[in-house]
C-alpha cells in the first residue's frame, strides 16, 4: 500500500508539471493586469513563470502609480526604446551595478542625483559642459575629491 501511495504521489506530480511550467495562464489575470499588460498578450503563453511574475509585479506597480508617475515612466520607456542596442546595453550594465551597490551606496547615489536634479537648468548645463570638456584624467581626479567629500 505504501508503494501505491508512491506512485500516486509521482504520477500527480509529473502530471501537474507542464501546468507548472507554463505558469499563470492569462485568463487568469484580474481584468486591470490584462490592460496593463496588454502589448505583450500574444506572447504571454511562450513566457516562463519567472518572465510573467516579473512582468505582474510591474502591472502591481504601475496600478499603485499615479497619473504623473506614469507619465514620467512613459517617457523614460520611449526614451529607452529610442536607445540603439549598445546604449541599451551599456545602461542594462550601469542598471546591475547599481542593483549590486549596498543601500548605502545607492542612496548617496541618489541624494547625489537629486542635488543635481535641484539644480537650475543653466546650473546643470553648466556642469555639463564643464563634464564634457575634461580629459579623463581631469575626470578621474574629480571624481576621487567627490569620493572623499561624501565619505
């Protein structure tokens, strides 16, 4: 009997295994996920589960949005859609390090970005061009007396 009961386990198991690997089905979704993830419908079936619960959390996320929050998220997806493949590339890279960063790390990151962001616009174009007109040493040496200011 406990050889059956073996048997019975495994068979349901295997059974159960290609509705597992396929995931969520989109039927599934409440009707607010289907509009957000509308554009990718076609290709929800040939995802993996990895690929669709990322995708949910990101329709989460942009239900929890507000219209300007959304609105700036558009505009950065267009901005990034416009990128070539190396510039995509190259900001993926830039994405993992600073996922890799310690808290910390990210949130001087962060203040950092928002000091610049507090700037007027002459303000950063300003540095900006001062930014562009470094050699990369002139570059290195900066960056090394900004490391030593924040820590």
């Amino acid at each position: 009997m406990k050889n059956f009961n073996y048997v019975i386990v495994i068979l349901v198991t295997l059974s159960a295994q290609p509705a597992l690997a396929k995931g969520i089905a989109w039927e599934q979704l409440t009707p607010q996920q289907q509009q957000v993830l509308e554009s990718v419908k076609g290709e929800w079936g040939t995802l993996n589960p990895p690929q669709k619960k990322r995708l949910m959390k990101k329709a989460k996320r942009w239900e929890s949005m507000t219209e300007e929050q959304r609105e700036k998220a558009k505009k950065r997806l267009e901005k990034f859609k416009n990128l070539s493949p190396e510039e995509r590339k190259k900001l993926r890279k830039r994405q993992e390090r600073f996922k890799n960063l310690s808290p910390e790390e990210r949130e001087k990151i962060k203040k950092q970005r928002q000091r610049f962001k507090d700037l007027s616009e002459e303000e950063r174009k300003a540095l900006r061009e001062k930014w562009k007109k470094m050699s990369p040493e002139e570059r290195k040496i900066m960056r090394e007396k900004r490391k030593k200011h924040n820590d």
